[in-house]
C-alpha cells in the first residue's frame, strides 16, 4: 500500500513538472549560426490601416500596422510596429484590435529581431482556464475519485507526449508501439482508479481483450479494402516531408490511432461491469457464477448502447463540414462510401465499437472467474469471495 501511494506521488509530481515545462510562453527552434526563430506572446497595442495593394494576381490585399509590445521571452517590454495582410479569406484572415493576446513568429538573428509576424490569435491561457475549470470540478464533484482521475489523465498525457509520440517519431512500427502504451494506460488507470484487486484483474484483462480486438479488425478490413492510410488528411501527408526523413508506416498509424480513439470507451465499459459485478457479490456473497455472470451481461448491454453512440457520433461530428459538402454537391452514395476518407471513418468508428461490445462479454467472465473461485495469490482478501 505505502509503495502504491508512493508511486501515486511519484506520477503527480512528474506530470505537473511535465506541464510546467511546457507552459512556457517562448517557444525557440534549434539555433543556427546566431539564427533562430521564436514564437513570443504580445499584447496589440495599435491598429492602423495601411494603403490597400492590388498585385497582377488582381487580388485586393488591405494592409494593416500592428504595433505589438512583447510580454514575455528577452524581448520582453519590446514595442514592435509589425506589417499584416488581409486577403479576404476567412481562412487566412486575422482581424486584430488593441488590447488582444497574439503570437509573434519572429527571426533572432546575432540576439536582435531581424523579422516579425504575428501569426494567430494568443489562446493558450482560455485553454488553460478551461483546463483548470474541468479539473477542479472532478476535485469537488468526485473528491479523492476525483483527485484519482486526474493522476490518471496526467498519466495518458505523458504516455502518449512522452512515450508514444516520441518512438512513432523514431520510427517504430506504430501498432506495437500503440498497443503497449495502451496495456500499462489500461493498468495504471485501472490500479489508481479501482486498486489493486480481482475487479481490476477483471477489467484490465477485459478492456485490454478489447482494444486488441479493435486494433486487428481495423488491420485486417484496411488491409482488404487496401486503405492509404492518408484518408484526405493533410497531416498524414505532411509526414512525409518532415526534416528527420522517417519513412513512417503511414497505415500502421492509422490503425494506431483507431487503438487510441476505441481506448477510453473500452475502458469505461470494462471498469462500469467489473464494479457492478463487485458490488452484486458484496450485497449477496451466495450468488452463483451464473446469475454474477448474468449480472454483469445486463449491466454490460445499458452500457453498450450509450458508448457505441458516443464512439460513432465523436467520429460522425468530425466530419459534418465533410458530409454538407458531399450533399451541396449531390455526390453519389456509391461514390462516398468508397472514398478512402469516408472508408477510414466507418472501420474506425466500427471496430472501436466492436472492440467495445466485445470488452463486456470477456469482462463479465473473467470477472466471474475470478469473484467466484477461492482467493488466489496476489489478490486482495478483502475482496468478494
């Protein structure tokens, strides 16, 4: 017990030096012959409008001074006057007024800027607020749960900042690498939350089954209906021209990211039915394996229901703007449904689910094993016999 509550510690404090580190305003890529490039917080001082250009492309483009005053980094206290572009284009367009957080791109050139461009909107600190808000309500409404839960997010933050991301970036193969971070999220979480006991063992080995599952149909029905693993995704494409020259295994992290997506509602139904099952054998010790096992397969199909929709409508709501512009246009169903995009979607949304409805079967019998067999080596006594 004192070594669990010591690694408990342990994970805290590495997750909040994690998060302070990477809080800071100054963001500075590697430095090059006395040059660098920086991205520092400013605050807009003053607008004002500049003399409109009209280049031979005949597009109007309206030009604006912003004068900025640098608020953190060794600039900070530096009034710079910084010239921007207006195309008329909601994309690319940033309307800036006095008094607004913005990131500067600047160039460091011999320790001066030689260059700067505010380059969007300053957010990060509403993001963190509403970070703070999200966890001190877990604090008040779940108490100690909830001071669990969030060693618990701070431990899959790092998991996959500081593990995952980092081998897929050496190169590793993507579904290894995916499924074994995944396996010590599932048993951390699952220790933390539920301690180390036979409801744990249970949905441990549950949502684990799970996920794997989720993890090889996405592998096998991509394979058969030969997906690209881009999917129209801009990002995917760009890993193909990143500076470290990896020759990434583009399908491989698709698949890894269908393993993560199916994650979390894989573990909340493997947790929901190893507790219940808990719960009916505390109240009636005499239970039989079959009514536990009963137990948990009801409890398992409320849950299903809910978690399959969320599973689908988290996926579905990513591609709304997609699917307006597939019904202002009236493409053909025969043609969307086989666009490499759209397939992605559907086994992604799919196997999460699959993965998903058969976690509750596999929880719910080793859940019964376990509660209603002798007490075995390594198990809480205290637990339901």
């Amino acid at each position: 017990m004192i070594m669990g509550r010591l690694s408990v510690v342990a994970i805290s404090v590495f997750v909040v030096v994690f998060l302070l580190l990477g809080s800071s305003g100054v963001y500075a890529f590697p430095a090059e012959d006395n040059y660098q490039e920086e991205f520092m917080r400013a605050k807009v001082l003053d607008v004002r409008q500049l003399a409109d250009e009209e280049p031979a492309t005949g597009i109007i483009i309206e030009r604006t001074l912003i004068q900025v005053e640098i608020l953190d980094g060794q600039f900070a206290g530096r009034v710079l006057d910084v010239d921007n572009a207006s195309v008329g284009h909601p994309v690319y367009d940033l309307d800036f007024a006095p008094g607004d957080q913005v990131l500067v791109w600047a160039e460091v050139a011999d320790g001066e800027i030689s260059f700067a461009h505010v380059s969007d909107f300053a957010r990060d600190k509403y993001l963190y607020g509403l970070v703070a808000v999200f966890l001190l309500l877990l604090v008040v409404v779940g108490g100690l749960k909830g001071v669990k839960t969030i060693v618990t997010l701070g431990i899959t933050g790092v998991a996959i900042g500081m593990v995952l991301l980092p081998l897929l970036l050496k190169g590793y193969n993507p579904i290894g690498v995916t499924v074994l971070v995944s396996c010590i999220v599932i048993t951390l979480t699952f220790i933390i939350v539920g301690g180390a006991g036979r409801k744990t063992v249970a949905a441990i080995i549950g949502t684990t089954g799970g996920v794997v599952v989720a993890g090889l149909l996405a592998l096998l029905v991509g394979t058969v209906t030969r997906l690209t693993g881009f999917g129209g995704s801009e990002e995917a494409i760009g890993l193909l021209y990143i500076p470290q020259e990896i020759n990434f295994d583009i399908r491989g992290l698709l698949f890894a990211g269908i393993i993560i997506g199916a994650l979390g509602a894989v573990m909340d139904v493997g947790m929901c039915v190893a507790s219940a099952m808990e719960e009916v054998k505390r109240a009636n010790p005499l239970v039989t394996a079959k009514e536990l096992l009963r137990s948990g397969m009801n409890v398992g199909r409320d849950i299903m229901g809910t978690m399959a929709n969320t599973l689908i409508l988290a996926y579905t709501g990513a591609t709304i703007p997609l699917m307006l512009l597939f019904m202002a246009y009236e493409m053909p169903a025969l043609k969307i449904i086989n666009l490499d995009m759209i397939a992605t979607e559907i086994i992604r949304a799919m196997a999460g689910s699959i993965g998903l409805v058969l976690a509750i079967p596999l929880t719910a019998l080793v859940a019964c094993l376990l509660m209603t067999s002798g007490t075995r080596p390594g198990f809480d006594r205290n637990l339901p016999r």
